[in-house]
C-alpha cells in the first residue's frame, strides 16, 4: 500500500507522541518534530507509510538515545491480555465457531496500537468485535486454506495483542506454525521477548523478520523470513502495518485487522472502525 | 501565546486541508507538505502559532498561486450567518441582558472556523452556546468598561463569524467602533470584502491591521492600526488567533472566544470547548 496524503500529518502526530516520551529537554523534542518534518521531502508517497514510519521512529533513537520508548507500556499491555485470557479462553471453548472466535479475538488484540491515534478500551472493545459484523469475511476460505495446510507464517503486530494471538493459535496449533516479530523496537510493536513473554514460544516457533519497520516490508527481511514467507502454506497477517507492507504481494495472505484510521478504511474500501479478514491472491473454489 | 509542540502537527494539517484546496495536482500538494515540513526547522517556539501559520499560508500561496483558497467557502460562511441573523436578532431582543446575549452570539459565531480541525453545525452550536456556562466571565468589567468607552476596537477573525459580529456591534454602537480583518486572505479570516459583505460598514469604520497571519501580530500591523490600538478605550478581540497574537500585550483587551482546541484550551486553563470572555490588563475596580 502506498502512502497517502493524509499519513503525513499522521506521522508528525507519532512523532511528538513519541518523543514526548523519550525527550530529555524541549530542545530535544523540538529536533525530534524538525527533523521529522524535514524527512517528508525525502519520501516519495510511493513508499508504504510503514517504511515512512521506520525512519521516524529511527531518527527519534538516534536523537534521543532510547532504543524502546514503549518498552513498558508493551509489558503492561502483554499483562493485561493474560489477564483476560482466562476469560478469552472459556469464550473460544463455549462458541459454536471456536475459530471464528478465535480470529474474532485475534482482531480484537489488534486495538492495542499505540502508533494510532486513538484512545481504546480493551475489555470494551473485545466485547464490540464479538458480535460486530465483518466488512470483508473471506472465513470461509480461511477455514478451507487452513483444512489443507501445515505450514502457517503468522505475522505478530502489536505487544499484548500477541496474548490475543495465542487463542487463535491455540485453535491450528495441530499444524507447525511459525510467529513472526519485528527485529527491533518499533512504536508498541511486539519483539522476541514480547512474544515470549506472551506465552507463543509454547505453541509456535518464534522468527523475527527482520523488519525495522511498524510492518513487514519485505525488501528489509532476512533470508530465513523470505524463505518461510514463500513457501508456507498459508500466511496470516495481523494489523494495518503488515498490510501496508504485503496489500500488493503476489502470493496468498489472509489479512486480519480493524481498520484503525481512515486511511486504511479507504484502501480497503470499507469504512473505519470496521473489521475485515481478507484474503488475496486466494486460489479459485 | 507562544507555539505549543502540539501546534505542529496540526500545521500539517492545516496544510493538508489547505493545500488539497488548492493543489493543481499531486505533485504540488506534496510540495506544500514537503515545505511545510522543512518550515518547522526554521521556526522557534517562541512566536506565536498565528505567525507560523502565516508562513504555511504563504507558501501554499507561492506553490499554488491561489491567493484566497477559502473564497467561496467564507461568501457562503456569510450567507449562511445572514440567514440566521433575523432569528439572532430575536434572540436579542427578547432576552433580559440584551448585552450578555449579543456576547454569546458573537462567541458562537467564532464557531465558523476552518483552521481547525473540528466540524461545526451552525444551528446546533448556536443554540448550545447560548446557554452555556462561561469558563471565564469577566463579563462585569466588559460593561463597565463599556459604559466609560467612546471608542472601541474590534478584531474580527472569520469570515461569516463577522456577521454574529455586527449582532454585538449593534447593541454599543452608541460608541464610535472600528472593525479591524486581515490585511490578505488567510484560511477563511474576514478580510475588507468580508466585513462589508457582512454589512459591518453600517455600523462601524473597517480597517486592515496589515496583519497577513491568521491573528493580530502587533509587529505585522500597520500604523494607523497601530495607532488605533495604542489609543482605543476597549479592544475587543475574537477568537483564538487574535488571541495567540494579543495574550501578553501590555493594554488592556477582552477576549471572546470559543477554546476549540486544546492548546489553546490549555494557555486559557480552561477545557476544551469552553467559552470565555476574559479581559487582561484591567484596571482595578
């Protein structure tokens, strides 16, 4: 997906979120917005707005010396999920879908993103996508691709929504399923550690992609993610940054996702705030 | 007022909004966001966000050589306003503090304001402020000040707002009043054309302050404005540009206006959304 207009203010917006948490001084703060605005004319609108997003993010490390602005608000994301999972769980096991559930509160956990700009409420929120309908439902090709595979990549977005992953996991989990983490510290996205401290390293095998980005940008991943990325049977994509990274790749990805910002509601073409699991380059019935 | 770092964000925006406007194609509205990027380096805290803001009109001006964007939207603005004056004009009229009242409509008026990114219903906000709690209510000193006046100086700030304007205007214009606009088009200010559109001429002297910001920045003003302000027994100052200009001005003023953004809100000390009417630099009683 490219970047749009509408991104580039956006972009400002997280980096004063951003640098108000790692600044030492305004002076700081104020380098972090300038240099910031100054990397705009450097961009073409051709890039995904998630590689726009990784030099942001990277010049506020260079500045401010402070590799994980978020590392302890993913720590308390991650142990709030596992709060609720007890709860989670018995709503996967009493459903009559359980894998419809289980994606229902894979999409859930996608609320916890602090690289948009809007507040959530978690346990609210859950509830909502429970019953909410879906913009795109490709479901049903989701539960055949999965019937026939035994490889599944399953591409991580956000710490403590991986909590949320682990359900959906739990649910395939008799197929060998590969989780994959940014490589480094980006917005609230979940790292290895993340992913281990979620509880996933007892149901996947953990890989970082290699990415530096809010998403998967496949020109900044390692061989070893390539390689799975390419030959697993199926790919499932969580969230609006591996989205932007993989919308126009030309094998299969299953996407799930809220649609967060208007932008990506427009790219999608539904509206924002709806949920969608969408798949692409799906073999015909 | 100095420029808060939230104020930078919101320049993109303004940007964005203005430029889309206004761009003749892509390429051009990227420009205005490349520049408006680049301008933040060149800009310290210090000045007031009005004065920034003249910087990104202007260079959305030099790329697009459009030099009033909002045209048609403030004629409408105006139109708009003039319908509902005869329904205003009621409101006054029948009300016990036809003062007060005039007051409150000319704040509601501060509503039609398309530098900020918030939408408005006319009608709606009309009826709301008219019997909303003031955050601030110096309202006391007003009329005495009032009552001692000859003559008086308003600053307009948007186009359509102005004619909420000639409301207030009506009930002191026993006084001689001099109603100051913008000296060019910026965002959908009130500019010379503005006023008269708006019927002000029939109650008052309309002069240009000079200023080219989106508020009244003393350095940018003429001299006649100057002189006027220097020697005026009240200056009566609306919305939020004018105060971003006038807040630490050494003569006394009475600010009225509708904190619609949260900086603003914030120097104010009041909530977002309140309405105030907050004199500086008042005698003591």
């Amino acid at each position: 997906m490219k970047t749009y207009f509408e991104c580039i203010p956006c972009f400002m917006q997280q980096a004063l979120k951003a640098g108000k948490m790692t600044a030492e001084n305004d002076k700081q703060l104020k380098k972090i917005l300038d240099e910031t605005g100054c990397l705009i004319k450097s961009f073409s609108l051709e890039s995904t707005p998630a590689e726009y997003g990784a030099e942001v993010y990277k010049l506020i490390r260079e500045i401010t010396g402070v590799e994980d602005p978020y590392k302890e608000i993913k720590k308390q994301s991650i142990e709030d999920a596992k709060k609720l999972y007890p709860e989670l769980k018995e709503i996967v096991e009493k459903s009559r879908n359980r894998l419809l559930t289980a994606v229902r509160i894979a999409i859930a956990g996608n609320i916890i993103d602090f690289g948009v700009n809007k507040k959530f409420s978690l346990k609210e929120d859950v509830q909502r996508i429970l019953t909410q309908d879906f913009a795109i439902f490709d479901f049903l090709q989701f539960e055949k691709a999965l019937r026939e595979a035994r490889t599944i990549l399953y591409l991580g977005d956000n710490a403590g929504e991986s909590v949320f992953d682990k359900l959906l996991i739990e649910e395939i989990s008799d197929k060998k399923v590969i989780y994959a983490v940014r490589e480094i510290p980006v917005i609230n996205d979940a790292v290895y550690e993340d992913a281990i401290a979620s509880g996933l390293d007892e149901l996947a095998e953990i890989i970082s992609s290699g990415a530096k980005a809010p998403g998967t940008i496949l020109s900044q991943c390692n061989d070893e993610f390539i390689e799975i990325f390419n030959t697993a049977d199926i790919v499932i994509s969580k969230g609006q940054g591996n989205y932007e990274g993989l919308s126009d790749v030309k094998r299969s990805v299953f996407f799930l996702l809220k649609a967060k910002c208007g932008v990506i509601a427009r790219d999608l073409r539904v509206n924002e705030n709806d949920i969608i699991i969408k798949g692409i380059n799906l073999l015909p019935n």
